[in-house]
C-alpha cells in the first residue's frame, strides 16, 4: 500500500472539469459542483419515467408494478451504495489531505470489491425473488405480480452495471469532478430512452416484450454505463487513476470502507423501509388506484429533491475535503448556503407542483381515480418539501464527516419510528383514509429536520477519525 503524503504526481488533466471546494467562494463553489450532479440526478430520473411512460400503455397494473419494482429496486441498490459512498467520503479526506495516491489506492479498491460482490448478490436477489413479492403481499393481485416479477428479473441483470457505476461516480466526486458522472449518465439514459420502446412494443424484426423488455433495455443501459465509466477511469481522464499493477484485496482498508459505509447502507435501508411499508399500506385499499397514484406523486416529488440530493452530495465532499485541510469554518458556511438557497428553489417547487399535480398525472394516465389520488397526494406531500430539505443536507454534513452512524439513526428515527406509525394510525384509524398515509410522510419531514439540526448544533460530528 502506497503512503505518498504529497500531489505532485497529479497531472494537469486530473484538475479538468473540476471544483476548487477548498478555496474557491463559498455560493458560487457549491452551485457549480452542485449543477452538473442535480442535472445528473434529472437525467438519472428519466430512467425511471422513460419506462413508466411507456410500460403505462400496458395499463395501470403496469404502472403499479413499476411502482413497487422501483422500490425494490432502491432497496436493491442499498446493498451496494452504502460501501460506494463509504469509499467517496475517504477518498475525499484523502484529497483534502493533499494525498491523491492514495486517494487512487483506496478507489481501485472499491472498484474492484464492488464488482465481485454486486456480481454474487445479484445472483442471490434473483433466487429469493418470489418469496420476496409474496411477502409484500403482491399476489393479491395476479397481473400487477407477474408484471413485477418478469420486470425484476431482467433488471437484475443490471445490477452490477448500476453499482461498479455508482461506485466510479461516487469517486469521481469526491475528486471535485462532477462532470463525468453527469456525462455517463446522459448517454446511457438516452440508451435506454432507445432501446425501451423498441423491446417494450417491438419493432420490424425485434418482437414486443412488453415489461420485459423494459427491463432488459434499463439493464442494458446500465451494463453499458459501467464499461464507459471504467474506461474512463482507467484512461485516468477522471481525475483519478486504477492501481492495478500486483493488484489484491486489502482487507484492513476495506474493513475501514466497509465500517463508513455500513451506517449508510443502513440509512438508507431506513427509506426502503419506510417506502416499502407506504406501498403496504396504500395496497390495503385498492392498489391499482392507490398504488399507482402514489408511484406518480413519488416521481413529482423525487424531480422536485433532484436538486437536494445534489446539494447533499456537493456539501458531503465538501466537507470531507475541508475537514482533511482542517478548514471547518467553510464547511459551516457551505452548510448555510445549502440551506438559503435550498429553501427559496423547494418553496418555488412545491408551489409548482401544488399548481401542476394534476397535468404531470395526466400524462401517465386518463383514469379519473388515479389522477385525484395523485392530486391527493401532491398538495399534501409538497408542505414537506422545504422540510426534507434542510433535513437531508445537514445529515449529508455529518456524514461528510465520517459521523455516518449518527446520520443513520436520525433518518431512522424520523421514517421508521415516527413515519411508519403515524402513516398507519391516521390512515387505517381515522377517516382520512389514504391521506392520512401522505400526512404521515409531511410530519416525518419535519421531524427529520429537527432531530437532524440538534444533532448538527451538537458539533460532536466534527470529531470522527477516518
């Protein structure tokens, strides 16, 4: 394992494309880091909303499948996220350091431990597949489980595509660099905008797939997104290059990534949880209406966080990288930008989608059932919209840090404690009925923003060693 303490080996096109997060000024800096990410989140979103568009001509048990493979999907994702951002946090600290080789140390050993291990989980996800859909309680209804069912598998094939890109992304962020992950996630949602109809209603030659062929077209894309992220990274036009040569697993290094990251996995495990148990209790009342309503709200609702979760991941390199140069005055004060400028964009949003909730659901849909759920559920959740936001880039801050214990438990506390409760008791036990599930996300909201502020002003976050 390499010790070089200095950057001089870093060459000119390593700095391309990228952010001075250590100097450059404090709004300004973050806008311009946080751009590019909040666009590739957008575009990340089209994923999602290509196959929504198109699998709804299939009618609404396909919109409802989509809903909950989604889900799932996210679920299936933590697996491997937790040890992707784990790894972007130290290669952060690394660079604030001043320390890039091993910054490229710790990366190369990320890359290559998430390669073998999504390859293998993916293997397993697909034998437990059937006993997992049973238990959501899918069976209820026949055609929203096959759907489900024959759209997952297919998309397991892209599971190690999806995370060894993650992986590489989260890197290449945490160099200062957000242009590439952006880049790569453009084209291969353009793949995908391609190859979705095309196997989902057939062309000429290529037969009509249907739901599976949605699958195959979002796992093909994402196989295609990991080879152009290596490349990438491998050429070293990343900012960052692999250290191959006599390559081996170093187990105390990864047992240092797998201990950032595991608070993570299990944050975000928390809003699995959460989500999951929304969907469990939205299909006790009719799923094809309720499900799919709420499927819908959630993409209104993740295109308005787009910008959040870019901010989020801007202010957790950036304090990653201040803390390794001892500069905690600017991670403050990147945090209050964060906040201002969050505040004004989520008010403006939620404004937006209490306006326009009915027009976005009447592009999906001409049932009048769904589209009032939708509406039902837009201008109640949007009044938590500001709430979420201040809520989630200040955890980002502590876990920026190396704190990510404490950031785990907050968010398990404000969605699994908090929202799972109230979201059943006001929707199974008052007469609010499915409301009462969108309430119960709103003042989660707000508990996550409290809880999460305490534990900033605390300041005891300031003190992990990585």
């Amino acid at each position: 394992m390499t010790n070089s303490s200095t950057s001089d080996s870093e060459s000119p096109k390593q700095n391309r494309q990228g952010v001075d997060l250590l100097n450059g000024p404090i709004d300004s800096t973050l806008r311009i880091f946080a751009l590019p990410l909040a666009f590739s989140f957008i575009v990340n979103m089209l994923y999602s909303w290509i196959d929504t568009y198109f699998v709804s001509k299939l009618g609404s048990a396909a919109i409802a499948a989509i809903g909950v493979s989604e889900q799932l999907g996210f679920m299936i994702f933590n697996f491997g996220s937790g040890f992707a951002i784990g790894t972007g946090i130290i290669v952060a600290r690394r660079i604030g350091e001043g320390n890039r080789e091993e910054a490229s140390y710790t990366a190369t050993q990320g890359i290559m431990t998430m390669l073998v291990f999504s390859t293998l989980l993916a293997i397993v996800l697909g034998l437990l597949l059937p006993t997992t859909l049973h238990a959501l309680g899918l069976d209820k209804d026949p055609q929203v489980y096959g759907f489900t069912e024959i759209y997952l598998y297919a998309l397991l094939f892209g599971v190690p595509g999806n995370f060894v890109t993650f992986q590489i992304n989260a890197i290449i962020r945490s160099s200062g660099n957000s242009v590439y992950p952006m880049s790569i996630l453009l084209l291969t949602t353009v793949i995908n905008a391609i190859l979705a109809p095309l196997l989902i209603f057939g062309w000429t030659f290529i037969p009509a797939y249907g739901m599976l062929g949605a699958g195959i077209a979002t796992a093909a894309s994402q196989i295609i997104g990991a080879l152009i992220s290596l490349f990438m990274i491998i050429s070293g036009r990343a900012g960052l290059s692999l250290k191959l040569k006599g390559f081996a697993f170093d187990a105390p290094l990864l047992l240092k990534i797998i201990k950032q990251g595991i608070w993570s996995t299990l944050q975000m495990f928390s809003v699995s949880i959460s989500r999951l148990a929304l969907f469990k209790f939205a299909s006790n009342f009719d799923p094809k209406i309720t499900l799919a309503a709420y499927t819908l709200g959630l993409k209104i609702d993740l295109f308005a966080f787009m910008s959040v979760f870019a901010m989020g991941i801007a202010l957790e390199t950036a304090t990653g990288q201040n803390l390794g140069a001892r500069q905690v005055d600017r991670i403050k004060l990147f945090y209050h930008s964060a906040v201002k400028q969050l505040s004004v964009l989520l008010g403006l949003l939620a404004i937006l989608s209490y306006i326009f909730g009915e027009q976005f659901a009447r592009i999906y849909t001409n049932d009048p059932d769904i589209i009032r759920e939708t509406v039902e559920y837009v201008r109640i959740a949007c009044f938590g919209y500001i709430f979420f936001a201040i809520g989630s880039v200040t955890l980002r801050i502590i876990s920026g840090a190396g704190a990510a214990a404490r950031s785990m438990m907050v968010v398990f506390t404000a969605l699994v404690i908090i929202q799972i409760p109230l979201a059943f008791i006001l929707s199974h036990y008052t007469p609010l009925h499915e409301s009462g599930i969108w309430i119960g996300v709103v003042l989660s909201y707000i508990a996550l923003t409290v809880i999460g502020y305490q534990q900033y002003r605390s300041g005891k976050w300031l003190t992990v060693q990585i």
